[in-house]
C-alpha cells in the first residue's frame, strides 16, 4: 500500500462527505506501488492525466467524484476531492470542444484550484 495524504482543502472536502461514501472513496482509490510506476510509465488506465507545463496531475474517477493527486515522495498527495457535477458544471461553463482532460489542462481557473490546495499545505 502507498500512503495517502490529503491536503487541508482536500481533507475538508473529504470531511464533508458521509463516513460511509469516505470509505467507499478510499477502498475505490486503492493505489499500489505497482500503480505508481504504471503511473510514470504513462500506461495506467484506471487514471486520467493532466499535464500542464510539465506538471502531471492524475484523475481518478468514481461513480459521483473525482479525485486529482499527484506523486510525492510522501506516496500520493490529494490535491481535491469535487463532486462529478462540479466538474461537469465548470466544463459545460467552459464550452471547450475536447475531452474532459484537456479542458482541464487548459483551464486556469482548475490550476487554481490545485494550487490552493499545495499553499494550505505550505502554510501549515
């Protein structure tokens, strides 16, 4: 097993979910250290990727939530934890014609909402 570390807003945003989905989340997001290295290797297909000026998020999908983390030399780093519809709203909002992915990649208002997570992590 790889640890798991959530960051202060994905930790809030874990915290408002019910004990019973959080758990249901977290045995649904099962990383191994076999899943990291298909990770680098760019061949994972249980993960969507985000790449940004050489930053690689990756996306894991459940029934109703996304869960963007990273790599880190903790084990894996939880930047946010967001509903489906709140993905879904902001891409219908964005009216790109592409996959979920590159929109993604291209939305600087999503990088913001990653990079909120690493200052809460930074400043505490």
């Amino acid at each position: 097993m790889i640890q798991i570390v959530f960051n202060e807003i994905s930790a809030a945003e874990m915290a408002v979910l019910p004990t019973l989905l959080q758990l249901e989340l977290l045995a649904e997001f099962e990383i191994l250290p076999d899943d990291l290295k298909l990770l680098q290797s760019g061949t994972h297909e249980r993960f969507g990727v985000i790449d940004r000026d050489g930053r690689k998020l990756y996306r894991f999908r459940s029934a109703d939530h996304r869960i963007y983390f990273e790599p880190s030399g903790e084990g894996i780093v939880v930047h946010r934890v967001l509903h489906k519809n709140t993905i879904r709203d902001f891409l219908f909002r964005t009216a790109l014609p592409m996959g979920e992915d590159d929109q993604l990649k291209q939305a600087p208002a999503f990088w913001e909402l990653i990079d909120e997570g690493v200052q809460a992590r930074r400043s505490s």
